[in-house]
C-alpha cells in the first residue's frame, strides 16, 4: 500500500471526533489515517465495471411478491398468540 502523501491535522480531526490524544497516541493516529486515505485512493482508483459486464456477472432474479413457502412450519414453532393475520407479533427490543 502506497503511503499518503496528503498532510492530515491529526489534532483538528481528533477534536471532531471529540477525543484527548497524547503525542504518542496523536503520531500513531496520524500513520492510521495516513493508510485509511491511502486505501480510500486505491479503491477509488479501482473503479467500477459498467452496469451490463456487472449485470451479467450477477443476474438477479425477478422480485414478486409470493406466499410464505414454510408459513405452517414458522408458526408451528412460534409463541402462541404471537401469530396474527399472517404477521408475528415480537417484543420491543428499542426503547
């Protein structure tokens, strides 16, 4: 991986992130945002192949909406009650 030659203001983009380096710590971020710029030019460099060569590559297939295949099999196994009008009912995970 080629080395960054752009200049990156270790410090302006620590008080963004809102985070307290030492130099130590300033000096290895500093190599670390070096490589991530580096690697951001390499895959940008890359490009991307045209949409039919890709296309071809990765056919994707019709999106139709169809009946649940296994919908039995799912309820069999969920929580009594859980199952209403073919929608299942989950707790709240998120508060």
């Amino acid at each position: 991986m080629k080395d960054c030659k752009a200049t990156i203001d270790t410090r302006a983009v620590a008080a963004l992130a809102r985070l307290s380096l030492c130099e130590e710590e300033a000096a290895s971020f500093e190599e670390d945002m070096k490589k991530i710029v580096s690697f951001a030019k390499r895959i940008e460099q890359a490009g991307s192949c045209p949409e039919e060569e890709s296309a071809d590559a990765c056919p994707l297939r019709e999106d139709t909406a169809s009946r649940c295949k296994g919908c039995k099999d799912i309820r069999s196994v969920a929580p009594i009650g859980s199952a209403v009008e073919g929608c299942f009912s989950v707790p709240r995970v998120v508060e």
